[in-house]
C-alpha cells in the first residue's frame, strides 16, 4: 500500500481564495513578508473554515480514495499558526477519525516532514511537487482547470484511483 498524502489548502477547500480576499482588503504591505506571515499567523482560522468551501467534493471522494483500501492517507499541510492546525484538524475529525493530519512549518519543505520516495503527494502548489519528485517521490498536479505543469493533473482527488503506480 502506497503513501498517499493530500494537501489541505487549495485542494481539499479553497482556503487560499478566502485566504488572499482577506489579504486585499487588508491595510498589509503586499511586499513585506514579514507583514505577510503576521497577517496569517493571526488569522481567524475558525472563521475561515467555517467561511470556505470544500472544493469539488473533496470530502466524499476522500470516502471513496479511504474505502479503496488501495493507499495509507494522510493530510500534509503547512501551516503558520498553532491556531491554523487546531482548525485544520477538528475540520477533518469532522468526517474521519482514522486519518493524520501532518501540519508542516511553512517555512520548511514538506519533504522534509515525511518520507517522501515512492510516496505519493497530490498539492495544487508546483513548487511543493518540484521538491517531492526531487526527493524520489510522486507529484500529482491538483487544479480545476488542469494546468498540468509537467505532473499528472486532476481535478477531483479519486481521480488518484484510476491511476497505476506499480
């Protein structure tokens, strides 16, 4: 059974659209980094959970990649805050209670969080990818409009399981 590991924001809900609204209608110098990582590391992440919608039924077909029995899953996310991983996990634990939830400093590579040869990451963001197939792992391109950036591209997460990685 493979490692599966699904990123949170941007392909499970749409928290970077909500997340980036709340950002433009901020007073943050967009060029300062150091305003940008305070802005998120003091977000309402109950709020935005609550606010966001799940992109493209990501929970059900999650059912579906977990009752396959085909891959072990767990959700890698970065994270920015201690209050961003509470609400991450209790958004999951809403529907699974045998899923990890892996919360990765934003500051470094996921890759650097767990094993990534041989394992399996689906993320929208290429660059997260780039670094996972540099570590012997598999990049699936996550996105609505299948821009597929040099990975495997899908728009619904069970599209996993109609894929052969023997």
């Amino acid at each position: 059974m493979k490692n599966l590991y699904i990123d949170f924001d941007g392909v499970l809900m749409d928290t970077i659209t909500t997340s980036y609204r709340l950002l433009d209608e901020s007073e943050i110098d967009k060029n300062n980094p150091d305003e940008i990582l305070k802005f998120y590391q003091t977000l309402n992440w109950e709020e935005i959970i609550e606010v966001t919608p799940i992109l493209n039924d990501s929970i059900n077909r999650l059912k579906k990649i977990k009752d396959s029995n085909r891959f072990d899953v767990s959700i890698l996310t970065h994270v920015n805050s201690t209050a961003e991983i509470v609400e991450k996990v209790k958004f999951i634990r809403k529907y699974f209670h045998d899923i990890t939830v892996i919360a990765c400093p934003k500051q470094i590579s996921k890759t650097m969080m767990v094993h990534a040869k041989d394992a399996i990451l689906i993320d929208d963001y290429t660059e997260n990818l780039v670094e996972w197939k540099k570590a012997g792992g598999i990049g699936i391109k996550f996105s609505t409009v299948y821009k597929d950036r040099g990975f495997k591209c899908i728009s619904h997460i069970d599209e996993i399981l109609n894929m052969n990685f023997e």
